[in-house]
C-alpha cells in the first residue's frame, strides 16, 4: 500500500523573504543574548492630508485631500561586552491611502519614507505587501558592531553617519542627509560602512570611512572612501574633508566659532568629475534666548547648491537627477535661505517654526510643528506645511499643460509616538 503524505503548509515567497531577512536575524540575535541585551523599541503612527486643485494631474484619480497614513514598527537591539557593542534595529512599516496608490509625495518629505536599499551594499530590505492600496515593508536599519578603546573605535556594519554641520541643508553629509523639511530626525537611515575613528594629539580626531554600495552599468565604482581631520583651536572647530564619491573626487572644509553669544558655522565643498568641477556651501549661524519664563532657540541658514539650475524649466542634467534619486539632493535651483524659531512655551509644549525660500524665484515653504511630550513613554507632533510662490516656480504650481497642474497644495501633518 502506497504511503498518503500530508500536503505540506508552504508561506508565500514574500512572507520567506522576511522570516529569512527579518524574523530569522531578530531570533538568532534574541537566543544570543536575551539575558544580558538591552531591548527597546518604538511605535510610531503617521497621517498627512494635502490640499489638490481642481486642475491637479492627480485630481482624475484620488479626490482632494491627497492622504498618507503609515505605521512604524522599530525595535532596538543593543548589547556590550567589555570594548564590544552590537545594535540591531529592524523595522517595519505599513502604508495607506492615496500616496499608495499614485507612488509619489506632493513635496519634500516631512516624513521619513520606508528604507530602499536598491543602492545600498546589502539589501535588507523586503517589500512583503503591495498591492495598489496598502504597502508594506520590513528592513533593517542598524546592524554593527563597534570596538572601542580609550582612543580608538572601530565600527562596521550598517550604521547612521552624519558629517557636516547644517541646520537645514548638508552638503557636507553625502550618505542620507535628512530632507529640508523632515519632522522626525529621531532616526538617521543606516548605511553599510566602515568607520575607524582615533584621537591624535588629544584635541584632533582622525576619521576614515569607507561605505559601500551595488554597483550598476553608469557607476562601477559605487563606493566612498573619505577621510575627515577635525581639530579645536581655542573656541575654533575646524573640519577638514577628502574623499572619493561614486567615482567623484570631493574635498570640504568646515568651520565653527563663537560670534556675541551665537555661534557661526561655514562650510564649503568640491566635487569634481571627469569632466567638470561644482562648488556648494552654506553658512548659518543660531542663537538661544529666552523671554521670561520662556526659551527660545533661534536660526538663520544660507545655502548655494552648486548643482542648481538657473531656471526652474531648464532641462535637468543627469548627475541633478542621480543625486536626487540618492537622496543627497532635495532641491533644483541655486540659491536658498531659512530661518527657524524653537519655542518652549512650557516643559511639557514646544513648537518649531521654518521659512524656507528660494532665493532665485522667490518661491518658498513655511512650516510650523507643535510638540507634546507627556513623558518619557510618548510624543505627538502635529502641524501645516504651507508653500508659496507663483505659477511654475519651485514650491510654487506647476503647470504641466493648459489647465493640468501639480504641486502648490498645503498638507496637514500628525505624529503620534509610543516607547516601550
């Protein structure tokens, strides 16, 4: 008599890519160490609604208000033994509501989007559900592990790397600078990197940082070699910065000084190809106040973008339209200037304030975000984010044809955070 087997349950490949990607490494990390690892996490909801005119391209398909709703799953990992540290952060993020469905953002981002490793060197990444309506996504965002001495560090593995010292814009931050008008700057994206830092002298550090990349027919070498000198002289921080950028080279310099209380910073870069040579930088300068019983934090920003277009119609060449993709670029023409206000109306409230203008088209952005932290446990953020300008500017409505537009629209913003 022959032998029935039972069919056996088989997931879908989707849900095996994350069990391998995702539940797997969390597992493995977790029998490791769970009697001595520090476990945290955070759950964060999402929701923003923005405004579409009549003669929005977007209009035949979704109806005014254009929604995003997303969730945000992030559990924390980390572990030291002695000179050794491990993190570990996966994530998991579920979207909705009409950005699904037409695959774009009405403007810069004020929120972060899921992580896309399409570039990065080790794609931990899964797209699990996407199905036209929902979307959802596991990756993870951390994964290293640091040696530390008295004065020398090694780290390897993905890891958040910040470089410059912009306050809206980084051009000195050429890894996954935050947009200009991000909200929640709690958590940088990871990068596949090395890093080795070491101190000489006491009061100079040296950094060398290698981060990698997938590489693709236009960039074979999609790597960056850098290394970064800081020194303090006296109340002077100055950094300085050489590097090979995709095949790019790249040279900075950065400098921080006290000015009558505030503090002023510099900062220029050149990025030089096989054919040309582009100079960007910025200059800022903040100070922090208060008014009787209230505290107030204060900023004003210049920045030129030497990849920036003159006019706004002009064609966008394609090294713009890399660093776009990449995230290193979020803005199109030359010149722009912010100012910022913080305000702490009470220990538990606080609001931000951001004008952020274009320069050359005098088209602009103002956004304003107000802050409730009952404890340490949880925060809400909730706000507008208002642009301005005329037809065919920046920020401004575009116009794509007689009487089809796109942009222009003002999007309404909440963020709710729990930490366990």
């Amino acid at each position: 008599m022959l032998l029935r087997r039972n069919p056996r349950f088989v997931l879908p490949e989707p849900w095996m890519r994350t069990c391998r990607q995702w539940i797997v490494p969390l597992l493995t990390v977790c029998g490791m160490c769970v009697s001595a690892a520090d476990f945290s996490g955070r759950i964060k909801a999402f929701t923003s609604a923005s405004e579409l005119a009549n003669t929005d391209v977007l209009e035949p398909t979704v109806e005014s208000p254009l929604t995003d709703f997303r969730l945000d799953l992030r559990l924390m990992v980390k572990h030291s033994k002695g000179p050794i540290r491990f993190e570990f952060d996966p994530t998991l993020t579920w979207t909705g509501g009409d950005a699904v469905k037409v695959l774009r953002s009405t403007g810069l981002p004020l929120d972060q989007l899921p992580g896309n490793d399409s570039i990065r060197y080790f794609d931990w990444s899964d797209e699990i559900v996407s199905d036209g309506e929902h979307r959802l996504v596991s990756r993870i965002d951390r994964l290293s592990v640091a040696y530390r001495r008295a004065s020398w560090s090694l780290q390897i593995g993905r890891q958040a790397v910040s470089w410059g010292s912009g306050l809206v814009f980084q051009p000195l931050d050429l890894f996954s600078p935050f947009a200009p008008t991000t909200i929640d700057r709690e958590f940088k994206p990871g990068v596949d990197s090395v890093l080795f830092e070491t101190l000489v002298g006491g009061s100079n550090e040296l950094q060398l940082l290698w981060i990698g990349r997938q590489a693709d027919l236009l960039r074979p070498d999609p790597n960056t070699v850098a290394l970064k000198w800081n020194s303090e002289i006296g109340e002077f921080a100055l950094d300085l910065i050489v590097a090979e950028h995709i095949g790019d080279g790249f040279t900075a310099f950065s400098l921080s000084l006290p000015v009558a209380g505030s503090l002023l910073r510099i900062e220029t870069s050149r990025l030089c190809s096989d054919t040309s040579c582009t100079v960007s930088g910025l200059a800022n300068v903040d100070y922090t106040f208060s008014v009787g019983p209230t505290l107030l934090y204060a900023f004003g920003e210049f920045y030129h973008n030497g990849f920036g277009l003159a006019r706004i119609t002009d064609h966008v060449p394609d090294a713009v339209n890399e660093r776009l993709a990449r995230g290193e670029l979020f803005t199109l023409m030359k010149n722009y200037g912010s100012l910022g206000l913080n305000v702490t109306w009470h220990p538990l409230w606080s609001q931000s304030l951001i004008y952020l203008s274009n320069l050359e088209d005098q088209s602009g952005l103002v956004q304003t975000a107000v802050n409730y932290e009952p404890g340490d446990a949880s925060r809400m953020q909730f706000g507008i984010s208002m642009p301005f300008g005329d037809a065919n500017t920046e920020f401004g409505k575009r116009e794509l044809s007689d009487d089809v537009t796109t942009g222009g629209g003002a999007t309404l913003f909440l963020s709710l955070a729990y930490y366990f």
